[in-house]
C-alpha cells in the first residue's frame, strides 16, 4: 500500500468512526497502530470532514484530550481570501500539524 493511499483509509476511517460517536482513545489507537513506523503522509488526504466540520487531524487531537488551535473565520471560497487570510489559515494549519505529529510520534509516524 502506498503512503498517500495509507492516509486516505486512515482518514476515511477515522472520520467515520468519528462520526458514529463511538470514537475513542482506545479505538483510535487500534486503529493507528497499523501504520507504526511507517512514512505515511498526509499527501493522500481528501479533506473529509466529520459531521460537526471537524478535519481527521482536528479529530485525532481531540480524542487525545488535546486543545485545538483557535480557527480563523475565513470566506468559503479560499480564491476570495485576502494575503492576510492566508497567513492566518498558514498558521492555524502549521499549529494544527504540530499537535497532531505530537500524538502520532508516539506512533513511529514519519
């Protein structure tokens, strides 16, 4: 299985598992467990987002009892956002990967 197809069934898993309001840290961890030591990358995301608009890495930092980062409130359509909306978005995402890596290096995740 590639790297890029590797995330994309985390993802689709987690987000629906998610979704069930069954997900936990221990079903989580089972299902991360997989991918121990492996390079799997989020080149393969798709963007899925659970029910109440949560992300996959917003969803694992959450069941680890993380805080997530403030959201910026940007337009819907990032064509309309300004250099300043991005920078924002830039840094919510950069805050976000730094929580979620935190909790899959306890993983072996590359």
């Amino acid at each position: 299985m590639g790297w890029n197809k590797g995330y994309e069934i985390f993802e689709q898993t987690v987000v629906q598992t998610y979704n069930t309001g069954k997900l936990d840290q221990e079903i989580l961890s089972i299902l991360m467990e997989p991918y121990r030591d492996t390079d799997i990358d989020s080149g393969g995301r798709e963007g899925l987002l659970s029910a109440d608009g949560l992300c996959v890495e917003e969803i694992v930092i959450k069941t680890f009892g993380g805080a997530l980062p403030k959201k910026p409130a940007l337009p819907g359509n990032y064509n309309d956002w300004t250099n300043k909306q991005y920078e924002e978005n830039d840094a919510y995402m950069e805050k976000l990967s730094n929580k979620f890596y935190r909790i899959t290096k306890k993983f072996g995740w590359c």
